[in-house]
C-alpha cells in the first residue's frame, strides 16, 4: 500500500507512545498514535495508518484503506508471535535474543565466524576437523533433524578453529558448532 | 471383527486410526515415546502403552517393545499408519508369527514392493511400464558411474527401501555421484535402516500422479481412481488432490487398470497406492507401490465416499470388499495441504517447539486431520507433520478457493509451519490453471517470504504489537496472564471498538 505519508494535523490526537522491538532479530524503532479511531504508526519518515478492531485474546482484524487484513497474536514468555496474512514473526523487546531460527551465524570478537546450528536436532556427521582449510560453501556439519539431514556450511573461506560439537550430540538452534578464522585476504 | 487394536504410529495418523477403531466399536492402544507422553493420539486412545526414550529406533520402530504391548494389552491386530513400521516386511511377518493381525499387506506382498528393484522386475514382466533404471543395487562405484552414464544424466539416487523423498538425489554429472550416493545411503540408512540406493533415470518435469487400490483377502482389487501430487518440494507432496487435472477419462481408465494389475502382479492385500511418473506426452511409468495408508488418502474418501481406514480394518479381519470397480465412482474434487512445522521462508527448516496458539479451521467441506493441539512441544525426532487440511467442494475451483479461505482460518503460532505459504500456492496461476508439475515449487517460489508485500506485513506486524502492548488481551493459550490488569480502562482499549470510515 502507499504511504499515506507524514499526517499533519487534521486528526484527534488521543496519545503517542514510541517503541523499540525486535521484529525477527531486527531492531525496529516505532511511534504509535491513536488518530479518529485509527493507529497511526511512524517508524523514520513513513508512516502507515491502520483501523483496529480486536476480535479476540489473540486476533485483530486490521483495516488499510478498503482491506482487512487478519493478525493473531500469541505471547509465549517474553515473545509475541505475530501472525500477518499467513506469515509468522516474532516481535520482543530488544533486549531478548529471539529472532528467527537460522537468521544466521555471526562475527565474533577478533573477527571469526561462528557457525550455529539452525535449527534444534542431532549431529551426525563432523565433515571437517580443527585446523582443516576451509572453502566458502563446503559442508561442515550435519544435523539431523525430524528426520532430514541439514548440511551447515561456511559462508567463508578460513580455518577451523574450534569444533564445539561431537557425532550424536543433541544441539538446540543457535547452539555454536564450528568457529572459523577468516582467510586473511 | 476385532475387539482390540494397537495404533503402531504417532501424530495425526495415530488420530486418524484411533477414531476409525472408536467409531468401529473396537477398544484402541496407543504407544508413545518419552518425547510423545502428553500427545494428542495418547489422549485419545483407550490405553496406552510407553515404549522409551525418544529415539523412534529405541521406541516407534522398535518391534520386541510394540509386540509386547500388543501382548499386554490384548491387542489382535497392529494398525501400523504410515511411515516407522508400517513398511517393514520383517515386522509384518513378526506380527504373522505372533498372531497377530497386521492390518496392511501380507508380509511376501510387502517384501516384494518393499523391494524397489525386485518390484520393477515383477512389474516389467506384468506389463506395467517401469523407468528405465539399475537392476541391481550392489553396484561399485565404477559400476554407478557406469549405470549413470549408460543411463544418461541427469539420474536420480533412489533408496531401496524408501519412499517420502528419503534417500534421494539428483545427479547431473559424474562429479556428482559419489558424495550423491554417499549421502542418499546415509540418509536411507537413517530413516529405514537399510542403505542399499540404486540409480533411475530422472525424468524431468514429470507430474506424480497415483492410484489408491482395495484388495480384500479373497481375490477382489480395486482402484479409487486417482491422486495428482505433484507440488512436491524436497521431493515430498506438500499438497495433493483429486481428479488429476492432467487425466482426461481415456487415460483414467488405462491407469487404473495397470495400478490394479499391478498389484495383483505383486500377489497384494489390503490397501496400498501405485504411484506413476507422468510425462508431458501423456507416457506414465510405474515409479513405486507404496505399502500402506498414505498421509493424503483423505482426497480419496472425500472424493469416492469411501473410509479407507474403515476398509482397511474391515479387509484386515478378513471381510469381502462391498463394492466392486463399476460401483465406484469420483464426485467433485478434493485437495489436501499438508501442514508442516517447517520454516518455508528459511529453506523448510524443521521448526520445533511449542504450539502457543491454534485455530482449526472448520466450515462446510472442510476436514482438519490434525495430531496436535494448543500448548503441544512438537518433537525433533519425528517427521515434521502436524496437520492435514482437506477441503472437498462441486468442482476444482470451488475446492480451491475453498482451501484458500480455510488456510486463512489456519492459525498455528509458536514455530513455523508452511499453511501461509500453502496459500500462496493455492493461489498461484499456474496451479489455479492445473498445469503445475513437479518443478512448480522449486520454479515459482524459490524465494519465499522476501517479496510483494513483506514490509507492509512488518509493518503491521509492528502495529499489531505496539497495539497488544498498550492494550493486552493476547497470552499464552488465549486465557487471560496473571497479573495484568486487563480491565483498565485506557483509550487503547477502546480504540477496538472504533470504525475506520466506512467499515460495514
């Protein structure tokens, strides 16, 4: 939908509230105001203006213009899960690590790469050791789960520095199974 | 008829069974894994049994344990669902020497088509058209290479044992062999308990399309026409139905007839499926007998009126089929989506973990087969199966939007499942066309999640949860959190009643 743009004046304003959340392990800063019966949400220079009517505990029927969209909602400790036409995020404050499953390895200190597991399941196959050349891409481990196999690979080139893993290990997701020093280039 | 049976399976199969039995007057024994204690088919069983830790080889597929539940609880007959044993000639003539019934095919029935490659012998000789392929499984690695090439690239690694895409892989060149090979044996090795693969041609851009058959104890076999399932992704169905729009009434006939054949070729009872390649010219080949209730048997029953569970028991317990081929016939047109925990904007990732949230969808012509409810910790060591969504209307685009609205209506959150991109699917042109073959997903949808429309859908997502934060009604399991206090009046929780311009 398009933008309806920066709304100046016009509009009742009841309230503005900003926040800061995490949607899907990105942080996303938002203003939210209530206008003539609609949110009105601000995140930077765009703003989007939607009717609200709660359904139910956990469902909303949004309004955007002649269209009603369906969100459910569903809190589980600190996260909400936030279903959007058929789609799933998961939305928290940002201090929670609870983005999505697999969003992905990341840098450590120093600069090595941190392989996870992407999802939780069992190790059955260690393709590399410590001190193995590594390429971008190449196989490192398996991990089993609900009966497929995953191959977690490499997204650089490098050295194997640390295998934090053994075959038959049960591994939750983000659990770090491989570290990897980067080629110097 | 029997007095007892014991459900050999878990999820929503285990359900599937369990009401047949009840509604059948037969007492039902559930078995579980640690992982499976507070499961829905444990709930509703009339006794259960526990098998063990997790492990599906320490617990579902393990037949010294199931036999013994069997024998403690008095149970007759084993109905083994899909998948774990149900395919396992060993167990099914375990259960022959025990005495107890096994409610699938007899155990030599099973061992032949159980047999990928024996099984094409048999068919080759019946006259059933197979895909050209290896004849033999214990091959060297010269010898692959050899078949490969002989056959002409690309091929596919196929396990002998296998079946739901386990095992396989497509191999386009030489270099691609070994590690294709080495992985689809461990794979198969994995799942099955067995690692023998051999290699067929890979017929590209097939559709998959099989025949459901009935073979009583005494001679008579049917077919139930049949089931287009060619949105597959990893090689495994994802949404099926029935009539194939790719059969016309000539080719129905010849199909069914070869499925029915071929059965008979392979000396087979009780229910099972013929599966076929069917290429763009209109060639089928027999590609497998699958030896068991299929996950998407529902299309055939909302389509042919029939309940194949039911006939399963009632052939198991020595009954004579009620109907014969003329009797039957195909009425409207069913489709079925399978519901997976899996992440499809992440590549189908399994997605375990707690269900915090679950509506069913319902409504007229709407089936909803599930094997989970709210608050249910799906496990990692199980196929990633949750639900069936089956939809039967008049004709196919009545079924269609039928399944449109009804994944709407399927709400599951807590870990990711694909009903959302199952719409997406139903939803596409091509497949609201019936030209969709194998190559659909992989072509029309590689990327999903990161097109049209996904900052919008951040976007209110955001809205959503700074609306729940000012005005909380969301908690976990829908009932109200302790400790918040719901009831204060603020404008946010007024705002829900407001009508933007011109809502109805």
């Amino acid at each position: 939908m398009d933008d309806p743009g920066p709304l100046a004046g016009g509009g009742r304003s009841v309230s503005a509230s900003a926040f800061d959340f995490l949607l899907d392990g990105e942080v996303r800063r938002i203003s939210v105001e209530a206008r003539d019966g609609a949110l009105v949400v601000r995140e930077g220079d765009r703003a989007l203006e939607t009717g609200v009517r709660r359904v139910s505990a956990n469902e909303l029927r949004l309004r955007l213009g002649d269209r009603s969209v369906r969100v459910f909602l569903a809190r589980d400790g600190e996260r909400t899960f936030v279903a959007v036409d058929g789609r799933q995020y998961v939305v928290s404050e940002p201090r929670v690590d609870a983005g999505r499953p697999g969003a992905g390895d990341d840098k450590a200190a120093g600069g090595s790469l941190r392989v996870k597991a992407p999802m939780p399941g069992k190790v059955t196959k260690l393709a590399i050791s410590v001190g193995e050349e590594v390429r971008k891409n190449q196989t490192l481990v398996i991990v089993e789960a609900m009966k497929m196999e995953n191959e977690i690979k490499t997204s650089i080139d490098g050295v194997v520095t640390k295998v934090h893993a053994a075959v038959g290990d049960l591994v939750d997701a983000e659990k770090i199974l491989v570290e990897i020093e980067p080629k110097a280039a | 008829m029997f007095r007892k049976v014991l459900v050999a399976n878990r999820g929503e199969i285990a359900v599937r069974v369990i009401r047949a039995c009840r509604e059948m007057g037969i007492a039902s024994v559930a078995v579980f894994s640690e992982a499976d204690a507070a499961a829905l088919h444990v709930r509703l069983a009339d006794e259960a049994v526990p098998l063990g830790p997790p492990p599906a080889v320490e617990s579902y597929l393990h037949m010294d344990k199931i036999v013994a539940a069997a024998r403690a609880t008095g149970a007759e007959a084993v109905h083994p669902g899909y998948g774990f044993l149900a395919e396992n000639s060993a167990f099914a003539r375990r259960c022959e020497k025990e005495g107890l019934v096994f409610i699938g095919p007899n155990s030599a029935a099973l061992e032949l088509v159980g047999d990928k490659v024996r099984a094409r012998q048999t068919m080759e000789k019946a006259g059933v058209p197979t895909v050209p392929g290896m004849k033999s499984c214990s091959a060297s690695a010269e010898e692959f290479r050899a078949a490969a090439r002989a056959l002409g690239y690309p091929v596919m690694v196929k396990a002998s044992a296998g079946g739901g895409g386990k095992g396989m892989r497509i191999v386009t060149d030489d270099g691609g062999l070994a590690p294709a090979l080495e992985a689809g044996r461990r794979e198969a090795k994995s799942a099955f308990g067995d690692d023998s693969v051999y290699l067929e041609k890979y017929i590209e851009e097939p559709r998959h399309v099989e025949f459901q058959v009935l073979a009583d104890n005494h001679g008579r076999t049917v077919h139930l026409f049949e089931r287009e399932c060619s949105i597959q992704r990893r090689h495994q169905k994802i949404l099926e139905e029935s009539p194939s729009p790719a059969l016309d009434a000539k080719l129905r006939r010849e199909m069914g007839e070869t499925a029915v054949r071929a059965m008979r070729a392979a000396g087979y009872n009780n229910a099972g499926t013929v599966e076929f390649l069917l290429d763009k010219d209109g060639h089928f080949y027999f590609l497998e007998v699958n030896a068991r209730l299929q996950v998407e048997h529902p299309v055939t029953e909302l389509v042919t009126g029939v309940d194949l569970v039911r006939q399963q028991i009632l052939i198991a317990s020595g009954a004579d089929l009620p109907f014969r081929q003329e009797d039957l016939a195909q009425r409207g047109h069913a489709i079925e989506c399978r519901i997976y925990a899996e992440d499809p904007g992440a590549n189908f990732l399994p997605s375990a973990g707690r269900i915090v949230l679950l509506r069913e969808p319902t409504g007229p012509g709407v089936r909803f087969d599930s094997g989970v409810f709210e608050g249910f910790e799906v496990p990692v060591f199980y196929d990633p199966i949750l639900a069936k969504l089956i939809v039967w209307a008049e004709d196919r685009e009545a079924a269609r939007r039928r399944m449109a609205a009804a994944l709407q209506d399927c709400v599951i959150l807590g870990i990711h499942t694909t009903a959302g991109f199952l719409g997406d699917v139903v939803g596409h042109p091509e497949f609201r066309a019936g030209r969709a073959t194998t190559s659909f997903i992989g072509k029309h949808f590689a990327s999903w999640g990161t097109g049209e429309g996904e900052d919008e859908r951040k976007r209110l997502a955001l809205a959503a949860a700074a609306f729940e934060a000012l005005s909380p009604g969301a908690a976990p399991g829908g009932a109200a959190e302790p400790g918040r206090k719901k009831d204060t009046a603020t404008p946010w929780t007024t705002l829900g009643h407001w009508r933007a311009g011109g809502e109805a």
